[in-house]
C-alpha cells in the first residue's frame, strides 16, 4: 500500500512540472503548423523549394537549360539570349547563367544605323502607322484580336502562338488538386492513380530533361512540343525515355509513383512561354 502512495506521488509530481513547461511551449509558437489538404499530403506548391529567384545562377551536375528556366519561370529562348547560348542550349556543370538582363553582357556585334536620305526623313513625319503589338497573350492558341492577319505574319511566333495538334490525357485517374492562378498555388494538376500506372505524353515532342534535380518534383519529365509548349510530368516511380528522344502523344513515357510526394500520383504541367498555364484548357473533356 505504501508503494502504491509513493508511486502516485511521484506521477503526480512529475505531471506537476511537465504541464507548464508544455504550455509555454504551446505558447511561445510563432509561426503555424503546416496546411495539409484533404488526403493529408503537403501541396507541392508549399514543399517545393526549387524556384530560382537571384538574378545568376551556377549549374549543377543533371541539369539542363530548360530544367533551369522551369525553375525560373522563364522561356527558355531567353535565357538562352541572355547568356548567348545558341540551340540545341548546351551548358555543363559549374557554368554561371545570367537569369537577368541586368548582369548580361552586351553582343560583341556593332549595330550600324543609315543614315537617314531626305525621301525617309521625310516618310518619318508623314503619319505613316506603326505596327501594333498584340493585346492579348495567345496561351490558348488564338490569334491577337485587332490585328491585320497576313500570310506573312502568321509566321511570327511574337504574334501568333504555334498550336499543338493534339491533346490527349497523361494518366487516368481523379483530379485531386487543381491549378490555381495564386501566388502559391498549384501550377498544374495532380492525378491520383496506383504504383506502376501509365504516364503517356500529352503531346507529340521531345524529352528535354529527365532525372531528379528538381526539389519537390521527384522522378521529373519534361516535354518540349515546339517553341512556346512545354509540358512536365513529375512524382515517376521510373522514367522510361532519355533526354533528346522524340516522342508521340499516347507514348509511355514513365511509370506514375510518388517520389518527392506523399502518395501516389501525376503532377502534370503545361507551360506557355515560360509561364505556367491551365492543363485543363488543353485536355479533352472527360
């Protein structure tokens, strides 16, 4: 009996002491605990840590100069400019990229200007119109409204934008996040689906990255389909294409699995330009 006392004594002692310190613990907090959406899982768009905001950057070994320019969220054909890098954007590990134009350096080409004749001096004041720059982006495939379309200008990928021929799903399965236009939004959508399920490509192209450089995007894919789409399947249990290798839309490219995720899924993306765009706009209706 005098045992049992002693036991419930110390208990309660011990409780006496832990209760305050847990309190203030609880108190003290600053910042709050992490969202989870409905299945439990951290969104990608607030575990990814990936995007690069500093205006040069050093490349590391796997990575590529699309890998990059996803991660800043720019055309690739810029930054390609910005540091004179001609197709098909070579780089190697321990390169510094500009990611600005404020630290690229000039083109070593001079630019001469005629001088300007009396007939085209005269031309200059004479009202003659200015060509009008589009008003609306063409991430749909649409042509800019209030333009004069000729054959020639149809041609010029700053008006027009080059639509894809066809669309097609990249996995079955249930949406489970949609894209969103906020800041930390999700910048694609993500397909729920079971290990070892189909990822096909969306679209005919070519597989200008393939590995796991990317934090937060796991086993990554992504596909160029000409100039201004590129489309990125991220979270692969395994990748089955190459870097460079030409694929059709309905090809398999990757198995769905969920490395850098909490479950099983596709996190699937399409960019416009450089800039992140809604899948949905794209696929079939199902």
């Amino acid at each position: 009996m005098l045992g049992n006392q002693q036991y419930q004594l110390s208990k309660y002692l011990i409780l006496s002491v832990l209760l305050p310190l847990l309190m203030i613990g609880c108190s003290t907090r600053k910042s709050p605990a992490p969202v989870v959406d409905v299945q439990g899982a951290i969104p990608l768009s607030q575990k990814v840590k990936n995007s690069i905001a500093a205006s040069q950057y050093i490349v590391k070994k796997g990575e590529t100069l699309y890998s990059i320019a996803w991660r800043a969220d720019v055309d690739v054909r810029t930054l390609a400019k910005l540091n004179n890098i001609s197709s098909p954007y070579k780089i190697f590990p321990g390169q510094k990229l500009n990611l600005s134009a404020k630290h690229s350096q000039p083109s070593s080409n001079k630019t001469y200007t005629k001088k300007p004749t009396k007939s085209s001096s005269e031309n200059m004041h004479s009202g003659v119109k200015k060509a009008v720059a589009p008003n609306k982006k063409q991430e749909y495939g649409g042509i800019a409204t209030g333009q004069n379309v000729s054959k020639k200008s149809v041609t010029n990928p700053t008006v027009f934008s080059q639509k894809i021929r066809k669309w097609q799903w990249p996995a079955k399965g249930k949406i489970i996040a949609s894209f969103s236009t906020a800041a930390q939004g999700n910048k694609g959508i993500d397909i729920a689906g079971r290990r070892g399920d189909k990822v096909k490509a969306a679209a005919d192209g070519k597989v200008v990255y393939a590995g796991d450089a990317l934090n937060g995007y796991g086993k990554l894919i992504i596909v160029k389909h000409n100039d201004d789409y590129l489309s990125a399947y991220a979270h692969n249990d395994s990748i089955l294409v190459k870097e460079q290798q030409s694929v059709k839309a309905g090809d398999v490219i990757a198995r769905m699995g969920d490395t850098d995720a909490e479950r099983v899924m596709l996190h699937f993306e399409v960019r416009f330009r450089g800039k992140s765009v809604n899948p949905k706009k794209y696929l079939p209706k199902k």
